[in-house]
C-alpha cells in the first residue's frame, strides 16, 4: 500500500477490531511504500499523464520487463519517479548487457562446444571464491525478499549475473579451447559452472519474471530450480551429461526511437490544458480563445471529473478574460489594440535550446544514480545545477531546487 493509507492500516482499523473485541486477527506487519511519480509530474488517469495497464500492454513491451522496471524502481525508502528513458537503460543494461548476455553466452558455449552437454567439473579455488561470492548474494537474496524489499532482492540478482560475466571474461574460456587438454578441461568447467549459475538465475528470477524464468528453464532442459531458504547456498543444479535444449536470446533492445514515441504518447492533456495564447493577441483573437476556452471547461464539467482537472481551465479562462479588457481599453484610448500574455525574458529560441539541455541532463543524472557509483553521477549533478543556474539567469524565473532524497524526520 501506498504510505496515505498507513495511519489507517496501521491505527484507525486495528483500533475498531480492538473495539469490537470478538478475537480478530491483529495486523503484524504492513508493507508500504512511498509515492511513485511520473517523469517530473505526477500520474493522472483522468489527464492520460502516465502509463497505466492496458497502456503498458499496448506499448510492446513484455509484461516481465515491464515487472522488472516496476520493482527496480519501486519507491521503498522515498518517493521515485518512472522514466522511461530509465526502463530503457535498465532494459539494454542490465537485463540485456548483463543477464541475458551471461546465461546466452554460457549456454551458446556449451551447445556449440559441448554438443549441449553439461561438461565434467573439476573444481579449483577461483571456482570456490566464485561460489562463495554468488552464496553471499542468495543469502542476501532471501533476507530482502522476506522484508519485503523487492529493490534489493533484483540487485542481489543482477550481482549474481554479473559474478558470471566477470568470471568468463577473466577465465576466457575460448581461448582455453583451443590450449592444452589440461586447459581444455578447465574450460569444461567455466561452462558447466556458468550454465549452473544460469539455472540458479532463473530459480531467483522466478518471482520477478516468470515468463523468462520458465524460458530459460526450457533453454535448460529442466521443470524447475530449487532453493533451500533454510540453507541457502548454491548447489550442482545441472549434472555433468545433463543435455540442455536450444538457447535463445531472452531479452531484447529498446530503441530509444521507440522511447521517445510512447513518452509522447503519454505524455498526457497537460501540454493543450495550459494552451492559453501565447504572443501577442488582438481583441477578435482573445475573443475566439475564449470561446474555445469557455467550451473546454463546460465540457470537463458536464464529464463530471474531479474539481483538480477543471479547475485550471477555469483559471486559463478568466486569464484569457482579462487580458480581453485590457485589450478593449487600449482599443478605447486610441492605443493599438493588443496585449501580450505573459511569457519568459530572453531570447525563446535559446530558452528553448536550455530546456532541453536540462531534461537530457536530468535523464542522464537518473540513470547514472540508478548504477549507484557517487564518484560518476555527482559531476553530473552538477552540470545539470549549472543548466538551471543559467535558465534562472535568462528567463528570470527560479529553477526548482533539486530533490535532496531524504525525508525530514519530525521531532
């Protein structure tokens, strides 16, 4: 549940079931989580601002990387906002650069290496410094999925992938293909290792992305995974002669033509709600302006919506209606008869230029925290204080001061 509805989960009900005193089952735990936001607004179904359920099926993305986006961003320490230039990054990233590059890599070895057989292993110590990381990364896999927070559990995962990934770039079993029998054998065993970590991605995949759990789980030639939360440490999940089926690729790129396609789609009303005139405007224009105006807000009213979507139409027309006086009475003393609305100072072209270096920077600034490394996004922040510094500067209107991330505690 969203944190709104605390105070009444957590105080008011359990309160009346104390109340009613017939042996109710009390609350013991309540999972809530902060505000998602969308973009740099808010989601609004009645303004068709932001991606709802049917919008997320129309879009063509599969629903499991739509679940993944959804829980890497889930807001459960602070408010967060969906991007989708973000899912994209976190899609061509993570999903595709990192997992999905791993188990088809490992497996695509073994096919073309091994006529799909999982290979004999013999264990050296790099392989057990392996083990031991990714048992590390299951043990905290499971402690975040029983305190609800998902976030943790998908990075545990990903660190498990990306274990993978470093572990045969270092190994570089390709070449020890083509070595000695004694390095031969030791590439069998980079490959049965990485296509066991395959089938344990797929096991903690499982309740985050089904549909891709289950094709891998077929690419493997297996039902299903096993973990052992009590003891939770990796085990021989494939057998050596085990024969795995034919792999395929499990995810694909987003283009970012695409991205920038569905954030025009849905980026709303919001843009014709606040369509009031711009320029200069003379009295036969305002005129039609507010006519049209005037026909919006009858309409959104008869619709009934709430009084948060009519009401600033409401204030776009009588805006409209004022500037109709002021243009009637310089019309009446001989001046020439038009006004300007209101806009920015500067030159629109080089406000226009700005505005646009600020939303690309911003996209850039979020992706970067995604990836969690100070030393990279903090100069960014910066760049990005900059663009807003000379925004304030040229249109005289104060940027909005960036979010810190951290909550006030009252005393």
């Amino acid at each position: 549940m969203a944190k709104d509805n605390v105070p009444f989960h957590a105080v008011m009900f359990p309160s009346s079931l104390l109340a009613s005193n017939q042996g109710h089952t009390l609350v013991s735990h309540i999972m809530a989580t902060e505000y998602l936001n969308y973009e740099d607004g808010k989601f609004s179904k009645s303004r068709g601002i932001g991606v709802f359920g049917n919008d997320a099926q129309d879009t063509g993305i599969p629903a499991d990387v739509w679940r993944f986006y959804l829980a890497s961003a889930r807001p459960e320490g602070q408010d967060s906002s969906f991007s989708w230039n973000d899912l994209a990054a976190r899609n061509n990233s993570e999903l595709l650069n990192n997992l999905g590059n791993f188990v088809n890599r490992a497996l695509v070895f073994c096919e073309k290496n091994f006529n799909s057989v999982i290979p004999q292993m013999s264990l050296t110590k790099d392989d057990y410094i392996l083990l031991a990381l990714v048992n590390r990364e299951i043990k905290g896999y499971i402690h975040s999925l029983e305190k609800a927070k998902l976030r943790d559990g998908i990075r545990h995962i990903l660190s498990v992938s990306r274990h993978g990934n470093q572990f045969m770039q270092s190994t570089q079993p390709w070449v020890l293909l083509k070595g000695s029998a004694e390095d031969k054998v030791r590439a069998a065993t980079i490959i049965g290792l990485s296509c066991n970590l395959a089938c344990l991605l797929a096991t903690l995949l499982f309740p985050y992305m089904p549909a891709t759990a289950r094709n891998l789980y077929e690419q493997l030639n297996v039902k299903s995974g096993r973990l052992n939360h009590e003891n939770p440490s990796v085990t021989l999940l494939l057998q050596a002669g085990h024969k795995i089926a034919k792999p395929v690729p499990l995810f694909t790129k987003i283009e970012q033509t695409r991205i920038d396609e569905l954030k025009k789609k849905y980026c709303g009303t919001q843009e014709s709600s606040t369509s009031a005139p711009q320029g200069t405007l003379d009295v036969n224009a305002l005129n039609e302006a507010i006519k049209v105006q005037g026909e919006k807000v009858r309409a959104l009213k008869a619709s009934k919506v709430e009084k948060a979507v009519w009401q600033p139409e409401v204030n776009i027309l009588l805006d409209l209606k004022k500037k109709l006086a002021e243009a009637e009475a310089k019309e009446k003393n001989g001046e020439v008869g038009s006004v300007k609305t209101e806009g920015v100072k500067g030159d629109p072209a080089a406000v226009k230029e700005l505005e646009d270096q600020i939303a690309k920077q911003g996209e850039k600034v979020r992706v970067l925290k995604a990836a969690g490394d100070a030393s990279v996004w903090k100069p960014e922040v910066e760049t990005l204080l900059s663009l807003k510094k000379k925004l304030t500067e040229l249109t005289g209107v104060p940027a909005p001061a960036p979010a810190s991330g951290k909550s006030k505690k009252k005393k």
